[in-house]
C-alpha cells in the first residue's frame, strides 16, 4: 500500500473526514486556492464547454470579468454569448448589492 492511501486511511479512521470522497473534495480545493493558475485552467474548460457562464469562471478565477476575458484573449479564445440562468443571476444580484451598500 502506497502511503498516500496510508494517509488517506488514517485520517478517515481518526474521523477527520466523513468519507474518501469530502477528503478528495477538500484536497482539490486547498489545491485550487494554492495554485491560482490550476483554478484558470479549470475556469477556462467549464466555459469552454459552456458548463459555467463568463461571471461564474470569473468568480472560479478569483478575478474580474474583464481580466478573465483578457485571459481568454491571451489563448486566442473568444468571449461567447451564453444565457444565465435565473439562479444565478439572483446571486449575481445578491453580491452586487451587497458590495455597493
């Protein structure tokens, strides 16, 4: 057994994690947030494949849409015209009244 799955095991015994799949989650997250470029990789294939709207691969990014879509610009990627879907609208919404009070 590789000591990877050791770790993996030992931290599922002592109950830090309620099963391999939130430890595999919160893995992938604390990698996203450590490695900015990883997060631009994945914010640009969910929009690609038209998974995320240009705001939400923004958000993933941690950047604004502008730079986002220069991003894009930098790859020779263009900026497509994708519906946005009510949900998230409202909490698009939601964060602009909120920065703006």
């Amino acid at each position: 057994m590789k000591l990877l799955e050791k770790e993996i095991n030992v931290l599922l015994k002592k109950g830090f994690y309620k099963s391999k799949e939130e430890l595999i989650d919160d893995a992938c997250r604390a990698l996203l947030r450590n490695r900015p470029h990883l997060r631009l990789e994945v914010a640009i294939s969910l929009y690609e494949n038209e998974e995320v709207s240009l705001s939400k691969a923004s958000e993933i990014t941690g950047v604004c849409i502008e730079e986002f879509k220069e991003s894009l610009k930098d790859r020779g990627l263009s900026v497509k015209a994708t519906p946005i879907s009510k949900e998230e609208l409202d909490e698009q919404t939601k964060l602009i009244l909120t920065v703006s009070k």
